[in-house]
C-alpha cells in the first residue's frame, strides 16, 4: 500500500468506532491520530492526557493548547508515577509498571463518558520487543489504529504536514525517566534536574537531544551536527553553568551523539 492508501485504511478503521478516547501526549503520532479521529467523528472524540512527572510541563501546555484550538474535549488524568510500586527503583520492566497505571486511570475516564474504544498513537515503525509499555498497551485492550494500518513515522510526519499540523516535525520525545540508567533511583528531585537541563538545550535552539544522568553526572546526547554549536565557548558556558546550577557536577558530551532507547545498552551485559 503507498501512504494514500494506508491514511483510507485508517480512517476506515477509526470509522469502525463508535466513540474513541485518545490517550494523546502531545507528540506527533497521538497528534496526527486525534486530528484524523475528531475530523471523523467529531464530538464522539475525546482526548485523555496523564499529567506525569516524568513529561516536562511545556508538553502537557501544549497538549492543553491543540485541543482548545481543535475544540476537542480533553480529560487530564493525574498519575503520580513515583508512587506507583517499584517505578521509583526503576527496573527494566519501568514502562510497563507506569503505562499499566497510565492505561487504568485513562480507561477509568473514558468510562465516565461510556466511551468503550480508547487508541494510542503506537506507529508501525515501533518495536513491542524494545518497549516493555507495549504489554500493558495489549493487556488493557487499547487500540493502535496507526500500526494496524501500518503506517510508518515518516509517513505519518508527512501526512500531519498535509493537515497542517505544527507537530510535523516535532522531534522525537521520551518520558524523563529514560534518562535513567536501570537501577538508579529515580527521586523528583533528579527529575527536576534533567527537566531544566534539557528545557535549557531546548531554548539554545537543539533539535534533537536528551541529557542521561548518572548521579551527578550529565551525559548530553545531540544529533553530530550540532557538535559545533554545543562546543562554542559561549554557548558550552552556558550549559556548564546552568547544568551546574541545577545539581549536575560533572557535564559531558557523547560522542556517539543522539541514540532513542541508548540507557537500553546497559540490559544483558
């Protein structure tokens, strides 16, 4: 199928329902999945966002922002992710724990509103052997109308484009914990220091970056284009001393740059 094809295939699919719940992050595929399901099925569409200690606060504003400019009800479900039993020890098995309670409390909300199909933004490019999340996915019966109708990132960033979507090129995005190398604890307040590390690199002007932190130590990944730019005597002043300022007394840079998923390396060694 080309990318035409598969954008009817998935609006045939979301057609199939009668009401859905979209557990919409603000990222670009629960983004262009939201945009596709409202403009089907109108008000019978309804977004549900976790409001997460583990996702900074610009991604929640602008999760908020999409739908009172779409005009789509949106249910907010506070989970305190530090209390669910062992996330705070983060095990492998992190995501699952986090997106089980996640998927419960959204399932919870969609009930209110007698909404009996609830979808997330999993693409066909995702790896359920890679992402432990995608079990509690599975476990609680949530759709994936993206993968189902096997559309890839790329494609979806083109046709979120062709809508007009800013998201379109929205780099990619993780929850904070994945900063975390397994076996460290993960405390608010360490959470709070790689928030504003990144939220600084963020209005430096990268693209693509995550800062991994190892105790006191800051691990910045960026694509190796930006190389340059980070080793500027201005610009690597500011970073050193407001990565210092919020607790970092090491600062580093990966020369392997930008990697999705690189805590996973430490797994089976």
């Amino acid at each position: 199928m080309n990318i035409y094809e598969k954008y009817e295939k998935l609006k045939d699919i979301i057609k199939s329902y009668d009401h859905l719940a979209v557990a919409f992050s603000g990222g670009v595929d629960s983004t262009f999945l939201l945009k596709v399901a409202h403009d089907i099925l109108g008000d019978k569409t309804v977004a549900a966002t976790a409001r997460l200690r583990f996702f900074p606060e610009r991604e929640l504003a602008e999760a908020i922002k999409f739908c009172q400019k779409e005009k789509i009800r949106h249910i907010i479900c506070d989970v305190d992710e530090l209390n669910i039993d062992g996330v705070a020890k983060n095990p492998p098995d992190r995501c699952y724990l986090c997106k089980n309670e996640i998927m419960k409390k959204i399932k919870q909300a969609a009930g209110l509103y007698d909404i009996k199909y609830i979808a997330d933004g999993t693409n066909f490019d995702d790896d359920e052997n890679d992402r432990p999340g995608f079990k509690a996915v599975k476990e609680h019966g949530i759709k994936s109308p993206l993968k189902e109708a096997e559309l890839s990132k790329t494609e979806i960033r083109e046709l979120s484009k062709n809508l007009g979507l800013d998201t379109w090129d929205k780099p990619a995005f993780a929850c904070l914990a994945s900063r975390f190398v397994y076996g460290e604890e993960i405390t608010e307040k360490k959470l709070g220091m790689v928030e504003k590390a990144e939220q600084l690199l963020f209005g430096l002007g990268f693209s693509q970056f995550r800062v991994r932190i190892h105790e006191k130590i800051a691990r910045i990944e960026i694509n190796p284009g930006e190389f340059a730019k980070i080793t500027e005597p201005e610009i690597s002043r500011k970073i050193c001393d407001g990565l210092k300022q919020y607790g970092f007394a090491y600062i580093t840079l990966d020369l392997n740059g930008y990697k999705m998923g690189s805590m996973n390396a430490t797994l089976n060694k």
